[in-house]
C-alpha cells in the first residue's frame, strides 16, 4: 500500500516536469502538494512528501537541464 501510494506521487511528480514548458537555470517554479502529515495517516503523508522531494531531486541534477522526458534523462 505504502509502495503504491509513493510510486503515485513520484509519477505525479515526474509527470509535472515532464510535460510543463522549459524552464530556464535561473527561473523558480513553485509546486504544491497537498497531504497527511499528523494522525495515523501522517507516516503515509511524510513517505509521499520524501517521494515527492526525491523526484524533484533527481529531476533537477538531471546532467541535460532541457531533458523533457524521464526515460532519456
């Protein structure tokens, strides 16, 4: 369940930057994310929230800034 609910919201990620316009180095792009943090769902918001920042990661060291797809990044 956990696995699923952060293979979702990687995508969601993934799918932002992939399919948003070309952003130059020096522009700042703002994203929300709405989740879970407290309670008994607050450990499934905080694993989505990494997710999401592990995407955003990954994404912005990317070696060709003007990569638009993740499978050629």
């Amino acid at each position: 369940m956990n696995t699923t609910i952060r293979s979702i919201a990687a995508a969601v990620a993934m799918a932002a930057f992939a399919f948003s316009a070309p952003v130059s180095a020096q522009q700042k792009i703002k994203i929300g994310f709405i989740s879970t943090f407290s309670g008994r769902q607050g450990v499934m918001g905080q694993y989505m929230k990494e997710s999401v920042e592990l995407a955003i990661e990954q994404t912005s060291s990317s070696p060709t800034s003007a990569c638009r797809s993740p499978r050629r990044c």
